[in-house]
C-alpha cells in the first residue's frame, strides 16, 4: 500500500508508485492523500485531501486485501500523517517505508508543521526511513556541528533515537563524480553502493527507489537484498530516463519492457488462430512517435 499525493506530470507521486510496484512483481493499493500541481521542472503548489478521505480509501482496501509492505510518500498535512500512522499502528507487523522528499518548494510554516509531526508521529511506525543525504541531514541534525558531515550512521543515530531502527541514505557525495547509499543503523553499515553520477537532474527517483523497495519487502526479500535490488533497478531506470517534456528527466520504470525483437523476422503466421485461418497482412503503418516518449 503506498499513500503518495497525485503527480500529474508523471514525474513521481504515484504514478511512479504505482509504476514502479508493478515492476517490482507486486500489486500497488494506491491511496491518494492529495494532488500536485507541477511540472516535470517543479512543484508549484499542492491541494491536500482531508484525514478522512485518505483513511476511508486505506481502511476499505485494507479489510478486503492484505498489504505485505507500506510506502509512505509526501501525504501534504500534519493531519493525514496522524491518519496514516493511527493505521499503520493497527498493521505494526507489516513494514513501513518513509521517504521524506526535498521540501524546499513549500512555504516554511508549512514545512515546519509537516516535519515535527511527521517526527513525532511517523517515525516511532516506521521500519526504514529513506531519504537525500542532504534532507536527512537538515532535518535530524540541524545543529551539526562537526568539521566533517555526518555520516549515514549519524543520520541512522538520530532517526533511531525517534523510533526508526533502519535508514537509507541516498546521494552522499563521493569523490569522482561518484555518490553512495548506504543502508545503516547506529551500529552499523549493513550494505552500501555507490553509483557513477549522472550529468542530469531528474525527477521522481526517491518515489521510485522507495516504492520499488516496498514492494521487493511486500514480496518476501529481506532488507538488505530488497535494498540492493532496488537501487539496481533505480540505476537502471535512471539510465533509460527519458523528457517527455521540457522539463527534468524522468525515470524510464518500464525500461525492462522494451522490445529488442526485429519486426521485420516476426512471422505473422505465428499469430495465426489456426491452421486453416487465412491472415491477409495489413499494409505498414508507420507513425513515428513524439518526440521524448518511451521505446516501449
């Protein structure tokens, strides 16, 4: 189940959910706790829907299918946090993953809000916390102090100390273009990968990245191999990214599906409905796609 705002660009929000899920072998119960309006450059505003709203949808999928993993998205209000983790509360034995996103775009009033109850009231539900080296940083340790930035197990410390004993951080910068994740907790780093860094801004690799890692952990793999999955499919969705339109790029969640069969070997007879069926071939229809979609 992943609670995510609407995004009708399709850059994130869950349209990359829901995407990115099916890609992972699950099936997404999608609950819509508000909409964005953005662009695949930025976000401009978003229209929050009410707690009761977002706890109707979950509750009435929840009593008819069970939910192997929960994603926790941007959900746009203090008061839809508390409706989520009063359910989350009731289903403390499936795993919850929170993804906090770069908030920048909001008014800080309502930042502020949005993190100090999502501190105090998502996290003590929360099994993973994933989010930016940066955001974390900011976020759980504001008065850093150190001659150094904080590590993946400082941000680990500081979020265990709210209640969550796992976290991903993302994007930690690295020498040669190179950035790392790392999976840790206070104690230790349990799996790490760094990956070349692209000379490219995107947009929605967090949503994808979080709700392909629900849905390996809905699927039965363990922390650490749904981690390392996950970021390979993250990686490889960055990879085939694509403008669809003038904007940032978006990942391709669907690159697995492009098809590298040659058209013209394809025997139309293996179509056929049977033996004595006469297939008369169409004449070539050749419409060139615009320009930024998908090959798929």
């Amino acid at each position: 189940m992943t609670f995510n705002a609407n995004d009708p660009s399709g850059a994130g929000g869950l349209t990359a959910d829901v995407t990115a899920i099916a890609s992972a072998g699950a099936h997404a119960l999608a609950i819509v706790t508000g909409a964005y309006v953005r662009d695949t450059t930025e976000i401009f505003n978003h229209f929050s829907m009410d707690e009761e709203s977002v706890t109707e949808q979950a509750r009435t999928a929840l009593e008819d299918v069970p939910a192997g993993a929960i994603k926790v998205g941007f959900v746009g209000s203090p008061e839809n946090i508390s409706a989520i983790a009063e359910i989350a509360s009731d289903y403390a034995d499936v795993p919850l993953v929170a993804y906090m996103p770069n908030l920048s775009w909001w008014q800080d009033s309502e930042i502020d809000s949005y993190l100090d109850a999502f501190r105090e009231l998502m996290l003590p539900q929360t099994t993973l916390l994933v989010g930016n080296h940066s955001s974390l940083w900011r976020w759980l340790l504001p008065d850093w102090s150190g001659e150094r930035n904080p590590s993946a197990k400082d941000i680990a410390k500081a979020a265990a100390e709210l209640g969550v004993p796992y976290t991903l951080v993302t994007g930690i910068p690295l020498p040669d273009q190179f950035i790392d994740n790392v999976l840790a907790t206070p104690q230790a780093v349990l799996y790490s990968e760094k990956f070349e860094r692209f000379e490219a801004i995107f947009a929605g690799a967090g949503d994808t990245l979080t709700a392909a890692l629900a849905a390996l952990l809905a699927n039965g793999h363990d922390l650490q191999a749904a981690t390392a999955e996950a970021l390979t499919y993250l990686d490889h969705s960055l990879d085939a990214g694509f403008h669809p339109g003038m904007g940032h790029i978006v990942p391709d969640r669907l690159f697995w599906a492009q098809a590298d069969v040659d058209d013209e070997d394809t025997d139309i007879e293996d179509n056929a409905p049977g033996d004595d069926a006469a297939l008369t071939p169409l004449p070539f229809f050749d419409l060139p796609p615009p320009n930024g979609t998908t090959k798929h």
